[in-house]
C-alpha cells in the first residue's frame, strides 16, 4: 500500500480550524455600524417638553440621592411592580 503524503499534510483540522478563526477575526473588525439621526428627528426630539420635564426629575432625584435626603415608597413600587408583573 502506498502512503501519499503531501494529502495528509493538506489536511490537517487543527490548522483548518486556525484559519478559520483567523478568517473570522478578520471580518468582524472589518464591519461597522453606522447610525444618522436625521435633521426632521432631532428637531422633534428638541421640542419634546415630557422629556424636558423627566430630564428635571431625574435630575432632582439625583440630587437627593447625592444629599441622602431620598426616600423609597414601598406602596407606589409594590403597586408598580404588581401592574407590571399582571
């Protein structure tokens, strides 16, 4: 029987799998993603008041926090918690 060694050098998995990866490596740095808000979005988002209003909130609670002076009420989170998990 005649052994044919350059097609057990061709096919070794380990290397195969190596290259693979490599590959793969390769193409993943290469792809990127690209988000543009458009002119007409952002002029809506400008003018949203409600978010104006929650940006003032969540700031007030940060600031209580900071100070220490902030309470959670266990009833309003039982209650919100309750309608969530309903």
């Amino acid at each position: 029987m005649k052994i044919n060694i350059n097609r057990l050098v061709n096919n070794n998995p380990y290397k195969t799998q190596q290259q693979k990866q490599a590959d793969l490596k390769h193409e993943k740095t290469a792809k990127t993603d690209k988000v543009e808000i458009s002119p007409k979005a952002k002029e809506m988002q400008a003018s949203n008041p409600v978010q104006k209003e929650r940006l003032e909130k969540v700031n007030q609670i940060k600031r209580q926090v900071e100070t220490g002076t902030y309470e959670v009420k266990p009833d309003q989170v039982a209650k919100k918690m309750r309608g969530f998990f309903q």
